[in-house]
C-alpha cells in the first residue's frame, strides 16, 4: 500500500512539473519580440535618395518615350505606398537640419545643400541610364526593369535598409500629406553647365574673398536672371541671384 502511494505522489508530482513545463513553453512561445534597431541620421539622406531616384527615372524614362507615363506612375504610386511615409519624415529632418542654411528666392524657400544634394543624385541616375551612349531599346530595357524594381518593392527601403526603414517608420506621425517631390528645399533649380555672363565677376570677387576656392554652381541662366550658389571649403554656401548683371549676395 505505501509503495502504490508513494507511486501516486510520484505521478501527480511529474505531472504537474510537465503542466509547469508547458504553460511556461506557450507563454514563451507567445511572447512577441520586439524588432530592434537604432538611431541613424544618415537614414534621411537615404530615404531621399531613393524617392529622388524614382523622380528622375519618371523624368528621363518619359522623356525618351512617352508611353512610359502610365507605367511609370504606377511604379510610383507603388513604391509611395509602401515608403512615402518614411521618405516624408526623412524630408521633414533632413530641412530641420539644413533650417539655418535656408534662403528665399522666388517665394520658395531653399537651401543650396539641398540643391547640391538633388541636382549630384539626379546626375548619378541621369549617368547609369547612359541614353546617350547606348541603343534606345537598351535604354528602355533599362527603364523597364529599374521602374519594374520599385513597382515589385525591390527598391522598397526596408528591402535595402531594414535598419533606416524601422528608424524612419519610429518618426512617423499622422496626418501624412501627398507626396511631393523631394527634398522640399531643393526647390526648381537645377544645376546648368553654361556659366551665365555674371560669372566672371563673381569668380573675381570670390578669389578675393575668404571662400576663394569655392566651387561655383549655375543654377539658373536665363538673361537678364541669374542664379549662382557657391559652395566654399568650409561648408559655407552663398547664393548669389542677378538681374541685368547686378547681383545679390545672400549668405
């Protein structure tokens, strides 16, 4: 009689250690980890540059044939489904960054390292298509597949920076607007490889200021207006806007 109950006692000790065991297993199980990721300012850039990528393959890709558009657009609107909250967040610190850096011109507010920024993606893109280089067909071969990326999510930016996407998907806050194009303080200007006829002045009276190695930019060339933004070695930058040859230095 004392062995079956020590028995007895054996067995309602090993099952409830097994219950033990497995209410501790489902509670484990059941358990949702945290995804983890970190801080990183360099994110906003990325972000930007994807979304500025997407722009100029619209532009170019649409420019060579016309019959891209509604391909194109739906590669967009895509792309934006999935990463125009994160690319808005991005444009939103990335201006907070540069807001000592803002000028205005033409009631639009700038600031000419977020000019720099879009106008040397946009040349980048602009390169890797190679249009002048290369047949038509292998250009929009090129396009198809590059639009066809963003369309899929390839290009999404949790596809090629998981890291950036969480940090940026952290930032959000509702309401989120329509997509614009970016960055906001980029504004219209494009950089122009055809120095405007102000150019020599301002040259002189760069090499005899404190930035005379600055590298001077043409950003817009339509006489009598006249747009230059000059970037010197310490990170200063100067916007220099003329009409009829008489120009104004705004720093």
């Amino acid at each position: 009689m004392k062995s079956l109950m020590i028995l007895r006692k054996v067995a309602l000790i090993s099952l409830g250690t097994a219950l033990l065991v497995q209410l501790h297993g489902c509670a484990t199980t059941e358990k949702e980890e945290v995804p983890q990721f970190t801080a990183d300012p360099m994110a906003f850039e990325y972000a930007l540059g994807k979304a500025i990528e997407l722009q100029i393959l619209i532009e170019e890709c649409t420019r060579l044939d016309a019959e891209f558009e509604p391909v194109a657009r739906d590669a967009q609107q895509a792309w934006y489904s999935r990463n125009w909250p994160q690319v808005h967040v991005a444009d939103t610190e990335y201006s907070a960054k540069l807001s000592s850096n803002v000028i205005e011109y033409n009631n639009q507010e700038l600031s000419l390292v977020a000019v720099k920024y879009y106008n040397d993606t946009r040349k980048k893109v602009v390169r890797s298509l190679d249009a002048s280089r290369r047949s038509y067909s292998n250009v929009i071969a090129r396009c198809n597949t590059r639009l066809g990326h963003y369309s899929s999510g390839i290009e999404d930016i949790a596809a090629r920076n998981l890291n950036a996407d969480m940090y940026l998907k952290s930032l959000v806050t509702e309401p989120v607007p329509e997509p614009y194009d970016v960055p906001k303080l980029s504004g219209t200007m494009e950089i122009s490889y055809e120095p405007g006829r102000s150019q020599y002045n301002i040259e002189r009276t760069m090499h005899e200021s404190q930035c005379k190695d600055g590298q001077i930019l043409t950003l817009r060339n339509e006489w009598p207006y006249e747009v230059y933004g000059v970037y010197c070695e310490n990170r200063k930058t100067i916007f220099i806007a003329c009409v009829w040859g008489n120009c104004e230095v705004q720093e």
